[in-house]
C-alpha cells in the first residue's frame, strides 16, 4: 500500500495526465466519460447514465469504477442508485427526471483521500408537443382589391423545450410555402390568397422529444372574408317628422361578392341602440329610409355589411352619423296644476297656474306660447279670459268660486290637445286613504289607497322642508288607474313633505300630506341642554329642537343623561315632542353635570354637557326659617324698649348725667371774708325741702386727733398734703382747699409729675366750718364735685390766697341728705349728723386704718391719690334719715399737721334735679 506522500504524488500525477495537452493531439484528454452525452429527456421519465474510465487511467493511477461517484449540481446521489457493471464502467439510474438537475457529473475517490471529477453532462427535462386545436382562419379585406389570410390554434401545453410552428396549406396538386410565426405561436398569416378555391390548412409542432400536427381545414377563402364597413354615410330629413333617410358607399365590388346591411340607431344622449328589422336591408344597397322615428328628435345611425349569404364575418360599424326629424305638433297638452293663496283675503283668490314643459318628444318642436283660457263655472254669464304666455306659469287674481282653466302649447307645427284644469270653490271630494312612503334605491316611492270614486288622475306635491326658507312646490301628475308613484330627484338626509291631491271628473279632493326621507342619518349636532328652573331636589330641564336641516331623519326620542361628579350616570328618555322635563329626586347642594341625546333610525348624537348645582334649601325653608328669627328679633327689641322705658331713670343716671347750671350756683355768693351764716337751727331756711337725696357726714374733732394713732391718721396727712399742693390753684375763693381738684397729686418727693392741670376745673362746694364740739359754726359752705368751669362773676382774686390761719380754726363737714329722720324731724340735720358723726367715731377710725394698711404698698401718683382717699371713708355709712347711712368720701393724701384741723368735706350739696356723684 502507498504511504499517503505517495498517494498525493499520484494523485499529482493523475491531474497533470487529464490537464496536459496531448503532444500529437492537442487536446485535453480525459480518464472517462459519459454516455449519453447532453440528453434530452421526457418529464417524468427512467433515465440511466453511464461513466466509462480509460485504461490508461486505471494502469497509471490503480482507479477503478468502484470509487466512482455521481452527483447532481453538486448533491450527492444515494450510492443505491449506483451499479458497478465492471472495473471501468459505473451506472447511475433515476426512477423519475422530475427531480433530475443540471450539471450530472461523474467523480472518482482514490482511496478515499482526494475527490477528482471526471467528467459532466447537460441534462434537459421537457414534454413532447401536443396536437394543435381549433384552428379558424378570417380573410381580412385590407384594401379593395387587398385581402389578407390569418390563422389562429390553440397550441396546447407549455413544453419547457425549444418548439417550432408551421402553418401550412396547399392546394389539391399544389402546396405552398409554409408560415412560420414571429414572435408568437398560435396564429400566422398569409397575404398571397386566391377566392374560389378549396384550400387545406393546417398546423405543424416539432421539437426535440416529438412531432404533431392539427386537424386539417378545408374552406374557400371567399367564404371567410370580413369586408370593409361603409364609408361615406350621411342622413337627410324626409317629408314626413317620422323619418330620416341614410346614404352610404360600399367598399368591395359586386363582382367579388354581394351584401346584406345591418342599421342600428339611437336617440342622442341615450345608450340604448335601436336597429332595423334585419331582413329590411337583406339585399344589396346603398340608401335606406329609416321610419317610425319621434318628430324634432335628433338621432344617431351606424351600419355594417357582410356578405349576402351569410357566409363569413360582418365588417365593423361604420363612424356614427346624426340627424334631426321635422317639427310636429305637440302630441299632447302641458301638465296642469296650481297653488291657491288665500291668505289676503278668503274671498279673493291669488291663483298660480303652473305647469311643466313638454318633454322634447311631446313638444314635438320648439313651444313658441302657451294660451291659456279661463272660464267661470259658477257664472256662465262672465266672459272666458284668455292670456298668452311664453313662461310656464301664470298668477292672477279670481274671486272665489268654480273655474275651468285651459292650457295648450303651440310650436310651429301647430297647437297641442288642451289641457284642462277644474278648480273647484272647495275640496269637498273623498281623500286618498293610507299615504305611505317606501324608499327604493336612489328612488322615493309614494303609495296611497284609491277612493271609492272614479278618479281621472292624482296630483302628488312634494317639497324639500327648510328651517330657513320657503317650501319650493314640485308636483307630477299619475294617472287615475295607479295607487303608487316614484320620485325622482329627491336627496337623502333631507325632509320632504308629499301631499296627494285627487283629480275627480266634476271636482277635487282634500290633500293627504306625509313627511318623508329618503335615507336617514344620524343627527348633525346634540341638543343643548339648560336649566330652567333649579330647586332642593328637582330641576326643570330645557332644550330647543333641533332644525330639521340638523336633524338628518325623523326623532324617535330625546335622551338625558346626567350624573354626579363620582355617582352612576342616569339615563331618561323623553318623548321627541317635548321640550322640558324635570329632573327629580336629586340630592341637595350638589354638582350635577347633564347631556343630552338626540336619536334617529340610523344612530344619535350628543349635545354639549351643561352642569348645575341644587339648591341647599327648598322652596319654603328659608323663609320658615327667617320669619320666626324676624319675629323673635322683633319681640327682643320690643322688650327692650320697654324695659328701657320703664328704666329710663337708672339709665339717665349712669349714661346721660345731669350737669348743674353753674349760674345757679350759691359760690358767687360766697366770700371768705364775710362768711354766709347759716342758721342751723331752721332746716328749711339752710336746705330746701328736697334739696338733699343722699347725705354723708364725716365730722374729725381737733381733740379727737389726740386718740388716734399715726397709722390712723395717715388718710388725714394725705388731706393736708393735697390741701398745700392745692392752695397755689386756687379760684379766687380765699385759697380754701375746696376750690382745688381733689384728684390732684404730688409726690413727697417733688419728682413726679402733675398728672393733670386742674385750674381749667372747679370743684364747686359749700364748706360748713364748725367750732369745737358744739360751738357755733362759724361758716358754712357746700361743694360740687362738677367740672364745670367758673363763670367770670365767680372768678374771686387771690386776695384770700392767705386764709391758711382761719383754716387751722375750722372743721369741714361734707353732708348729703338724703332724707329727714322721722323720729327727730325739728332737729337740724347738721346737729344730728354731729351727733351721729360723735357716736360711730371709733368706727371710721377702723375703717381708714384697713384702706390705708390695703393700699399703703401701691405707689403714690394720681391713681393711688384717688383710691386712697376712697378707701379711707367708705365705710363711713350714714345718713340723716331712712337709716341713717354714712357714705365714703374721698380723704387727701396730704399729711395732717398738727396745728391744723382736720377737714370733711361735702362733695355735694344735691339740689332737686341736680347732680349727684357715684
């Protein structure tokens, strides 16, 4: 065995002996071949291909047929199609060459190491031809003395292989050159033809699995032709409207073959052709008069011709020619009707002939007027109006009653049958019953139910309904034997309204009306919702219809639909009739959002949404509510009015005080020089009768300062303090301590300040000044604590400004009467207040030592000046009568001396009417 250098080496070798070129020969010479070479083969078909190694081959490389291989554009064949027949020779077989491709080449393995290709064939795959059918032949009339031949087959199935077609014919004892087709395979055609002669046609298919031929056809040439059209056509009017007569020229002799003609027709502008009874023009010929045509109608006519036997193929239409009939007298009168207006006046009609314009085969002609005749049935004594009219409709004016209106057109030919029109002075004839409505594709059909009477004819109205303009009448006439009509020109989505009127022999009908569509759409636009009305728990709901331009068929229902902002949506569906409807049962204070729907047969559209919010009390409520709390305000008020009323006293006093006069004041009578006596022992002679309310005494001995203490006499030394401070500021009244503010302080220190200059305010007072015990009192003066200021008169120099000597000898007493003591009525009301004053002395002394020791800790100034002196004789309560009652009087914070007398002082002598301190 050779080592694999070896193997390569031969393997080297072995393609140098294919690939080099032969020295005698030239050539590449191969190890092998194949056999067949480049086979054709039948799809479907056994196919076995033989590979053949040379000998020298198989002495130089050791190759033999068993390492042949076999592949199929470069796919390997199953080794079990192989069969080795000898040491040189390798088969390959193939049940079926419908999977067989190209290239099939022949391999060789040498020890299985290098795979070398030997040789390769061409496999081709096809069918063989099949039979030619139906083959026909037309002789083609190119010129007049020009015909031309052509054939066509059926050249069968598609047989993947290069195939050829030949037409072929022959004469009996001649045969002609064969047709071979260009470019296509089923038809050929011959130009060099001779008429009168039987000739035998037929097809030839080769190629390279087989040969066939059609069936053979045997026909003389003249026989097949297809002639020329006629040329030259033209058509003239005849004397008759009915008729038109055609020219034309043939284009193929007589000699050669006879004719027969075929003349079709039309209306111009219809599609639908017309021809004449074929065997009319059944004969050779070159005119013919066309009849029974429509006067003043224009026609268009085209002919052909073929040969007079039958034989053969008719030639093409000739190009169309037109022509118009002759004018004839319109075949019938003008449809009539009209609209009465009684609206002026019910007893004067406004009547509008109308009527529509012959059709062009009525007219028969151009209309040149209209006459229209009217005669007065209900007078027969009125003379018949006439008028000439060239439009088509005509309004007067007739008084009610019955009239007969004739209308005939008139052309040149002459006058049509009249048309009659009875107008009647009412419709008091029998209706249509059942009126209905049934579209129809692009048709509307109107049916109804005859009446019980005879009916010459039906006038049916109808008129496209707008919202925004007048409804413009269109109207057509049916005989009286039809109980249904179509309506041409109507347009969908839009309303119409149809009225049916019935045309009797000596009257009409009442008219039956019906609101219509064609075909129905949904509506353009939703209704817009608003609110009427909003209460607690309702609220009326509004909308206008909607136009019927926007409506788009006919309303079968509205329908609302309304909700909360997170609550189910609640759905009512109201008639289409109405506009309103009230909500109910709806929650208080609360945002509804509302829409509204609108629904056809066809579908619905929605409005835009509206919201509102209910009301958060009903109707009522408010005013059950306001009226009591009026009422109740009202009866408060009331109350307190009278309680006022009733108080109007106590209210006075504490809201409005009563200022005394000041010139009434005693003060101006007063001097210190010459004291006022008083007489102490006659009570009405010092105080009036009533003159005093309330009295307070506060009586202080000279003897008596001996036994109090220095913290009882603390309030005094603050009396003595205010009355030094206070002499600087006298009125003029003797630099007495009554004409100074008793609300003014100073501190001990001279560093505070005066809180307020009193010298713009008198205290005006009486001081009573008494001796010791029971001396006699050597003056007796009284004091206001009013602010007024002094009236000029009463405005004193400071002449006594230096009284302070005859002050250290006198006691004040303050008083305030209130009454007269029952038991001791002659007694003076001064004596009995000393008495008194004597009596309760240790009280007054506790009562100052408790205000003092309470208040001694606060600061000195204005404040604590007032509440100290207060304090210092509130619990001084006495009085003259009715009890007896001491009141606190206010106590200077001025220290006492010892020289000087302690002081009372009476703030006020009330006098009936006058003012009393609180």
């Amino acid at each position: 065995m050779f080592s694999r250098w070896n193997w390569v080496a031969c393997g080297f070798c072995l393609v140098l002996n294919i690939c080099s070129p032969d020295a005698s020969a030239g050539l590449v010479q191969s190890c092998g071949h194949i056999i067949p070479e480049s086979p054709v083969l039948a799809l479907g078909s056994n196919f076995t291909a033989l590979c053949i190694l040379n000998e020298s081959c198989l002495d130089f490389g050791n190759i033999y047929a068993s390492q042949i291989i076999w592949k199929i554009k470069n796919r390997l064949v199953p080794k079990e199609q192989y069969r080795e027949i000898n040491r040189t020779v390798s088969s390959v077989t193939f049940n079926d060459t419908s999977s067989l491709a190209t290239p099939l080449t022949c391999n060789i393995l040498a020890d299985g190491q290098i795979e070398q290709n030997i040789y390769g064939i061409t496999v081709t795959v096809g069918l063989p031809p099949e039979k030619p059918k139906n083959l026909s032949c037309i002789v083609h009339q190119k010129t007049v003395l020009t015909y031309v031949m052509n054939c066509t087959w059926d050249p069968g199935r598609h047989t993947f292989l290069d195939t050829q077609f030949r037409l072929r014919y022959s004469w009996p004892e001649e045969i002609f050159p064969d047709c071979i087709p260009k470019d296509v395979n089923n038809s050929c055609s011959i130009n060099d033809i001779q008429f009168f002669v039987n000739t035998e046609i037929w097809v030839e298919v080769t190629n390279a699995l087989g040969k066939a031929e059609s069936d053979p056809l045997v026909v003389d040439p003249i026989d097949i032709v297809k002639p020329l059209s006629p040329q030259n056509v033209s058509v003239s009017s005849e004397v008759m409207p009915t008729a038109l007569k055609l020219f034309w020229e043939n284009r193929i002799s007589d000699a050669v073959m006879t004719l027969k003609f075929n003349i079709r027709y039309r209306i111009a502008g219809d599609t639908n052709w017309m021809e004449v009874p074929p065997e009319d023009t059944a004969s050779p010929r070159t005119s013919f008069s066309v009849q029974g045509l429509r006067p003043y109608t224009e026609y268009v006519f085209s002919i052909r011709c073929m040969k007079e036997d039958g034989l053969g193929y008719w030639s093409d239409w000739s190009e169309e020619k037109t022509g118009i009939t002759t004018e004839d007298k319109p075949s019938k009168g003008p449809p009539l009707w009209r609209i009465i207006d009684t609206s002026h006046s019910p007893t004067s009609w406004t009547v509008h002939l109308i009527w529509k314009a012959l059709k062009p085969f009525e007219a028969n002609g151009v209309i040149l007027q209209y006459e229209v005749t009217i005669r007065d049935k209900s007078s027969l004594s009125s003379p018949v109006r006439k008028y000439n009219v060239t439009s088509t409709n005509h309004t007067l004016q007739l008084p009610e009653g019955t009239y007969e209106v004739t209308l005939i057109a008139r052309n040149s030919a002459g006058a049509s049958p009249p048309s009659v029109l009875l107008i009647p002075a009412s419709n008091s004839k029998a209706p249509v019953k059942n009126l209905r409505t049934l579209p129809k594709h692009d048709k509307l059909w109107v049916g109804w139910t005859a009446p019980n009477s005879y009916v010459l004819k039906y006038v049916i109205e109808w008129c496209l309904v707008s919202s925004s303009s007048d409804c413009i009448t269109e109207w057509q006439i049916a005989p009286g034997d039809v109980q249904g009509i179509d309506l041409k020109g109507i347009k969908p989505f839009k309303c119409y309204l149809i009225t049916v009127y019935p045309l009797y022999a000596d009257g009409q009908g009442s008219g039956q009306s019906v609101k219509a569509y064609l075909k129905q759409d949904r509506p353009s636009k939703g209704p817009t919702v608003q609110t009427k009305k909003v209460g607690k728990a309702e609220a009326v709901l509004t909308w206008n219809h909607l136009t019927v331009e926007e409506q788009n068929g006919f309303i079968r229902n509205y329908t609302i639909l309304y909700k909360t902002i997170d609550g189910n949506e609640t759905v009512v569906t109201v008639d289409p009739s109405k506009t309103e409807y009230t909500l109910s049962s709806l929650t208080s204070d609360t945002l509804y959002t509302v829409r509204m729907m609108a629904s056809t047969d066809n579908g619905s559209r929605t409005g835009p949404d509206f919201t509102f919010t209910t009301q958060k009390f009903g109707k009522g409520e408010i005013e059950a509510i306001v009226v009591p709390v009026c009422l109740a305000f009202l009866l408060i008020v009331l109350l307190g009015i009278l309680f006022c009323f009733n108080k109007r006293d106590l209210i006075k006093k504490h809201i409005w005080p009563i200022v005394p006069d000041p010139s009434k004041s005693n003060i101006a009578q007063w001097s210190p020089q010459v004291p006022a006596k008083h007489n102490f022992n006659s009570k009405e002679q010092m105080y009036p009768e009533g003159s005093f309310t309330d009295v307070s005494v506060v009586e202080i001995e000279a003897d008596d300062k001996k036994s109090f203490s220095e913290q009882d006499l603390k309030p005094f030394d603050l009396l003595k303090k205010e009355k030094s401070t206070s002499e600087g500021h006298s009125s003029g009244i003797g630099g007495s301590s009554c004409m100074s503010s008793p609300r003014q302080s100073v501190s001990d220190s001279d560093e505070g300040e005066t809180t307020q200059n009193t010298s713009s305010t008198v205290q005006y007072s009486t001081v009573v000044l008494n001796g010791y015990r029971d001396q006699t009192p050597v003056q007796v003066f009284s004091r206001s604590e009013s602010t007024q200021p002094l009236l000029d008169s009463e405005e004193r120099s400071e002449d006594h400004a230096g009284g302070a000597d005859s002050a250290a000898q006198r006691q004040q007493y303050f008083r305030q009467n209130g009454g007269q003591d029952e038991t001791n009525t002659d007694r003076p009301c001064f004596e009995r207040t000393k008495q008194i004053t004597h009596v309760n002395e240790g009280d007054l002394v506790g009562f100052v030592q408790l205000q003092i020791s309470g208040q001694s800790s606060q600061p000195l100034g204005l404040g604590m000046e007032k509440i100290t002196q207060e304090a210092a004789l509130s619990s001084v309560l006495q009085t003259c009568t009715e009890g007896q009652t001491v009141r606190p009087e206010t106590v200077e914070e001025n220290p006492l001396s010892v020289d000087e007398m302690p002081k009372s002082y009476l703030p006020q002598t009330v006098r009936q009417g006058g003012y009393m301190p609180q």
